[in-house]
C-alpha cells in the first residue's frame, strides 16, 4: 500500500520550508505544485533510502517499424 503524497503550491513550500521538511522527516512525501501542477518532491532521508535500495528498471526500447519489402 502506498503512501499519499501532500500536494503544496511552491509559493505555501516557499513560505513554510521548516515545516514542509518537518513532514517530510516524518515521512510524509511533498508533491510541489505550480499552477495545480507537480514540478517536484520533497522527501525525507528515510524515503531516500527506500528508493536507493530499489531495483532500477531499464525502460523499455521503442521497437522499430518491420521493413517493408517491395
């Protein structure tokens, strides 16, 4: 089950940093908004360790388009 993040426009972030990364300490995950839109996350160190620990997946290659024969 995964955690909700807590959505927060840049400008609120901005103006209350201290408690932004209180939360993130505990562990919450902080989706930063610009215009209702995410641009970024804050996470706590916890978290970090959590992702860094993660298997990375390679992305899957485009295929290409069988040549036509003529």
């Amino acid at each position: 089950m995964g955690m909700k993040s807590l959505p927060i426009p840049v400008a609120q972030a901005r103006s209350n940093f201290s408690d932004v990364l209180d939360d993130a300490r505990k562990g919450k995950r902080i989706r930063l908004t610009r215009h209702g839109k995410p641009v970024g996350w804050i996470i706590g160190e916890s978290e970090k360790r959590v992702l860094d620990a993660a298997p990375v997946t390679k992305k899957a290659k485009p295929r290409r388009n069988p040549r036509s024969r003529g």
